[in-house]
C-alpha cells in the first residue's frame, strides 16, 4: 500500500501542467492506466486513474458530475464515513438506483473521479469524502445533499486542531446553495453549530437515555461553546463530546433533531435493533453492525436517504440485508477462529472498540495494530489518550499481540498503563502478529483486531494472500 502510494505521488509530480486534453483522451488514457496497475499488482485502481483524469483535463469531475440526473451526495465525518455510505448505498440500491460510489474508500478527489469515470450513465452519485477535501469537491460536483457527521481530532500533523477543519466546513456552509439539503449530526457541538446556519437542514440525534453518560472522557474534544468559549453542559453523553449538550452563559443549545434514534437495543457483536421518529414516520431498523458509534451511522444514512425520497420501508429493508464494509466490524471465520476487525484511528474510536469487546462475555483475545503511514497520521501520541487500561481490569484479557509499524510504542503505553503489563507479544510484521494472535486464541476461539486504517489494509492483505478475504476494492 504504501508503495502504491508514493508510485502516484511520482506520477502526479511528474505531470506538468499542459492543456486540457479532450474528455474521451483523457478517460481513455486514466482507464488504461487504471487497468495497468490491477495488472502490475499496484493496487485496485481507485486512485491512479483519476488523479491522471483530474490533471489531464482539470474539468473532468465537475463535468462527470453534472451529468449524474439525481444529483451528487457527498458524506464527510472524521469517523464513521465509509460504513455510513455503505448504508446509504443499500438503501439507494433497494430503491432500484443505480449508483456510482467510492466504495473502495478512495477518499479524495481523485477518488472520485475514478469511481465517476468507471461508472457509465449512473442515476445518483455517492461519496465519501475526507474531512479536509470537502471544500474542494463541493465546488467541483454542486451536491444535493451534504452530510456532516462528526469531528473528532484526528491526524494532528496533517490536519492541525479541529478548529482548522470546522473554519473550513463553516466556508463550505456558508456558500451552499439553498437548495442543497445539509444532513447534520445535532448531537456534536462544533458540527450542529455549523449546520444549524443553512436554512434548507435535516438535523439527527440520539435520545436513548439508558446510552447516555453522565462524565465526559478525558480526551474528548469540543467540549466548549463554540459562540463564547464557556465550558459546556450536558444532559447525557453517548460518545466523545457528542450528546445532548447546552450553553449556560450564551444560551446556545443542541438543536432538536429532525430524525430521533429514541431506543438502541444492542445485541452483541451481530447488530443491533434501533427504533426512530422521523417526520415520514418511524422506523424500525434491525442493523448487523454492532456498538453505538454505529447507530449513529445508521441514523445518519437514514436521514440522508430520506433526504433523497427513499421510503421508510425500503431503507428498513435495505439496512437489515447489509453487513460490514472492510475492516469496519467485519468478521472473518479462519478455521475454527473467528476474527473481528474494528477499525479505531483516533482516541474517541478506539474507546468505543474497547468499550464494544468489554461487553463480550468470552476470552479475550487482541491484536492491536499500530501504523504511522499518511493515511495513519505519523503522530500517534493519540494512543495515551485511549483507555487501555479498561482492557487490563479483572482477568478478561487472556491475550494480547501487538504489531503494525509502531508496535514498540503501543508496547510503551501498555508498559506505563495503569496496571500496566509486559504480558504481551510484539509483533511489527503484519504476517507474524497474525500468527501469533492466531496461536494465542486456540481453535474455536475469538480474535479482535483493532487497527489503524494502513494496518488494516495490511492485515487484509495477509487474510487475501491466504483466500480468507477479497481484495478491499472487490468487496462491496
């Protein structure tokens, strides 16, 4: 992956800029390219091709996606971005659409343009876009409908603080068409006071009071008023900074919800049973994606499909047939194992996986897996902000494997956890933690792996080497 990843930067720098080629030449040449690197084992082609696309002829997504007739959906959040718009998807496919969507999780712009380039004659486009890409592909595909789900802090040396990101969304915001539909989640502070400005918005929550708690993290984020600055309260917290929250000294308040997830019944690691009151009605969705930072993607993707005139009853029926998208609560049988993969990228996520597996009632057995590739961040301080030590409490944990590229520092945190332990295995190579891990279960056990983004791409490609998983580009 990573050499994937340094192959198209040199590319992208060795393109000088020239004049727009013809829109036929310029597909033609970035779908050749795209074949090219399938074949010469360069990755799944959802980057090279349209990052050739955008700078051989530099209209191309612009002009791609006014051709959609449905109109653009583009879906940003820092987490929960790929599951939500693998929910989304279902729902626009059960209605009968057909759609063309980065499912691959090629983020970016060039991203996008690949999957409009592959994807002849769709009725309705749906992407995912990355937090600080937004502003760009707003301008260039004029969407119908926006979601922002959430900002959690998230890459440091590559994003800065969250307020850089939120300065740019409130931009994006403020030059919105008024007829775009915004879907926003009221229940993060920073993204509600954002949304709550654009006159044409759909606003979603959580009010299950039996989820809430009652003290916020330590490392949460955004936990001040974004008008004065004054310290927040909150009724009830779900995860992070979001939940049910007001502003004593300006009078700010959580906007209430257009779309309302009112009970959340979880039923392990298999899924979950969400009841909602939206203005079409309720809605029953049984979903098979465990833990809440999933049922708020699940209550995002409702709203968005409401959004776009899907009926309850179709979306119901569309979020009960999907499962995982890659690496996000997927699990993989190997032999008599079964693994589950969660991916975790930031504290607030990493807190929710492990607060997902304490609820387990079997052995424990971890494979934590620590990258500081780009898509990573290259600063992983963010791990002493994760509450590891809730793993080391009582006797659950029965095993523990580290690896990734920065095994040695997760070893570290651990060493100086509360409780700390130096009962684990250190394993930096994606093969050799798999195996150990593996070794460390025993038959009919459990693993669960709690990667980072490149991490777990690497470990896929461990399972798919060995014909336990697809490539990450061939699973939809």
């Amino acid at each position: 992956m990573t050499a994937h990843i340094r192959w198209t930067e040199r590319i992208d720098d060795c393109l000088m800029k020239r004049p727009s080629l013809p829109h036929w030449l310029a597909a033609a040449v970035a779908r050749t390219a795209g074949r090219l690197s399938r074949l010469l084992g360069r990755g799944g082609g959802t980057t090279l091709p349209g990052l050739l696309l955008n700078r051989l002829r530099p209209q191309a997504t612009e002009e791609m996606a006014r051709a959609v007739p449905n109109g653009v959906i583009l879906l940003s959040g820092t987490n929960g971005k790929t599951t939500t718009a693998r929910l989304v998807r279902a729902a626009l496919d059960e209605s009968g659409a057909r759609v063309v969507a980065n499912t691959a999780g090629s983020n970016l712009e060039r991203g996008v343009a690949t999957a409009l380039l592959n994807t002849p004659e769709p009725d309705i486009a749906l992407f995912e876009v990355d937090e600080a890409a937004l502003p760009t592909l707003v301008q260039q595909t004029h969407p119908r409908v926006v979601v922002l789900m959430n900002l959690f802090r998230d890459q440091l040396d590559r994003y800065g603080e969250l307020e850089h990101l939120a300065q740019k969304w409130r931009s994006v915001v403020a030059d919105l068409d008024p007829d775009t539909i915004l879907v926003y989640n009221a229940d993060d502070p920073g993204v509600a006071e954002i949304g709550a400005e654009h006159p044409n918005s759909v606003a979603y929550g959580i009010e299950d009071p039996h989820l809430g708690r009652e003290t916020l993290p330590h490392a949460a984020d955004n936990t001040n008023c974004r008008r004065c600055d004054s310290p927040l309260h909150y009724q009830m917290i779900t995860i992070g900074h979001l939940g049910q929250w007001a502003c004593p000294a300006c009078g700010l308040i959580r906007p209430q919800p257009d779309l309302i997830a009112s009970n959340v019944e979880f039923e392990g690691m298999d899924g979950q049973q969400i009841a909602m009151s939206t203005a079409s009605g309720p809605i029953d969705v049984s979903l098979r994606l465990p833990g809440l930072p999933n049922a708020y993607n699940a209550v995002a993707a409702v709203a968005t499909a409401i959004a776009v005139g899907i009926t309850p009853t179709t979306i119901s029926a569309a979020l009960a047939e999907r499962g995982a998208a890659f690496g996000r609560a997927e699990h993989i049988n190997v032999g008599t194992r079964r693994v589950t993969t969660l991916l975790a990228k930031n504290p607030a996520g990493a807190n929710e996986n492990i607060r997902m597996v304490l609820n387990e009632t079997h052995p424990l057995h971890l494979l934590l897996l620590l990258n500081d590739r780009t898509a990573d961040g290259q600063d992983v301080s963010w791990i002493w902000d994760v509450d590891y030590e809730l793993l080391l409490e009582g006797d659950r944990l029965k095993s523990l494997t580290l690896g990734g590229t920065r095994a040695h520092d997760l070893a570290l945190r651990f060493r100086y956890a509360v409780g700390g332990t130096t009962d684990f295995s250190v394993r930096p190579e994606p093969a050799a933690s798999f195996e150990t891990a593996m070794a460390a279960c025993g038959a009919g056990g459990r693993v669960y792996v709690l990667p980072t983004y490149t991490a777990m791409l690497d470990f896929r490609r461990v399972l798919a080497d060995r014909g336990l998983v697809p490539e990450f580009w061939e699973d939809e």
